[in-house]
C-alpha cells in the first residue's frame, strides 16, 4: 500500500497583492491567491506540476490545515476550484486540483502527485487529507481512498456512485475506519441513483461508515450542499461526528 506524508515544509506565505518576496516559493511560484485558485494556466500549480491549488484566507504558516484533493467530473468541461471552495469555506481548507499526465491517464498517480507537491511547499496536516470528487471524480474519491484506507482521513462524492464488484473492501479494517460521505440529488441520473440500496447495504454487512445526504434541486456543487460537505469535514476534523450509517432526505 502505498503512502504518503509531507517530506518537508518551507514557509509559505499566501501570494497576493503587495506579498513578500521572502517565502518558500517565490511570487511567481506562490500556490495561489489569498482565498481562490487562479486559472489552472496561470496558477502557481502548474509550476507545481499538480494542478491548481486553493490558499485559505489568512493562512498561517504555522498551522497545519487539512488538505482537500478533488476530483472533477471528467464530463464536465469546466470546474473552477476557486470558486467551489468559496461556496464551501474560505478558511479551514487548503484544496488542490490534481492534473492528469496525458502519458499515462492515471488518476490516481495525479492524486499522489498532487498531495507530494503540495505538502512539500505548505503545512499540511498529514492525517487530515480528504478525497472529494463529483460524478465519475467522487466514484473516483470512493475508489483511490477505499484502496488505500490508512492514507487519507475520509472520502466524499458528490453525484458519484460507488464503485461496486472491484473488491475495494479487502482491507475491510483499515476501510471500516474510514469515514465517507456520499451526497445525491433527488433527481440524479439512475446511474447514480440505483445502486444506492446496494450501497447502503454493502456498507452496513461490512460494518463501515457511510453518510447519505439528499437534496433538492439540480446543482451537485450548490451552496447547500457544499456547506454541509465543509460540516462534515469539520466534524470529521474536530472528532465530532457519529460513526453510523445515516440515510437523510431533503
């Protein structure tokens, strides 16, 4: 199983108007801008290798901030990174967007990739990486993280499925450990919808952790839900949260 934690951590100081110079990455290598990711072409990520990365507002060097990996649906020609993570908090998180190598197409590889460039440069807490993805991104999340359950400190989809009959609950230990959250809209495509009730069962003969949450509405990335992601981030962080299997409609 392959895992990783952070080698090293220079000082960072989120780039911005005005920003110092004296930082661990110079200005035209800073991550990002206070409070959004730039445009992947121009964002400190690309120099990175990874993608484009969010910098909370007021970042403080010192404090090791949970790092959130996501994984855009590949169908979808757009995703903007910044502004998804102002919909769902500002402050508590710092977000990178992993990019595919076109040689190989592998995203997990991305996701590896994505967490050694960022963790190398700023204070990342080490058990505290989430997975969060939306539609064939979130089945994604479910997948790299159920593959390798001690790395990361919970999963979430948005609108993606879980991955069924790949085995993913080997390590059934390790897996039941780790807390996942998967968010649907009432009226999500079937392919989306139908294997909810073999999830839910899956999940509950294996004595794992899964939270469902339903919504209204026809935005997987809308205020409401991202603002109940960032909740149960929190209280997966802050050691709040209930270890139970819990389906809730909306």
């Amino acid at each position: 199983m392959r895992r990783r934690l952070p080698p090293r951590r220079e000082r960072l100081v989120p780039y911005g108007a005005g920003a110092a110079a004296d930082t661990g990455v110079a200005p035209a290598d800073a991550v990002a801008e206070r409070g959004e990711a730039r445009p992947s072409g121009s964002s400190a990520g690309s120099a990175l290798g990874c993608g484009p990365v969010f910098m909370p507002t007021g970042y403080e060097p010192g404090y090791d901030y949970p790092l959130l990996v996501w994984l855009p649906d590949p169908r979808r020609k757009t995703f903007d990174l910044g502004r998804t993570m102002q919909r769902l908090s500002l402050r508590n998180h710092v977000a990178v967007q992993p990019r595919l190598d076109p040689a190989d197409g592998d995203p997990e590889a991305a996701v590896w990739r994505a967490i050694d460039r960022v963790t190398e440069r700023v204070s990342i807490h080490p058990r505290r990486i989430f997975l969060v993805g939306q539609g064939r991104g979130g089945t994604e999340a479910f997948r790299v993280a159920c593959r390798h359950a001690t790395a990361f400190a919970g999963a979430v989809s948005i609108g993606g499925s879980f991955p069924h009959g790949e085995g993913l609950f080997g390590r059934l230990a390790d897996v039941r450990r780790l807390p996942m959250l998967f968010c649907c809209r009432r009226d999500a495509p079937a392919e989306v919808v139908r294997p909810t009730d073999a999830t839910l069962r899956l999940f509950h003969a294996a004595g794992a952790t899964l939270s469902m949450r339903i919504y209204p509405g026809r935005n997987d990335l809308s205020e409401a839900i991202l603002a109940d992601v960032n909740r149960w981030l929190m209280d997966e962080i802050c050691g709040t949260a209930e270890a139970v299997v819990v389906p809730s409609g909306r």
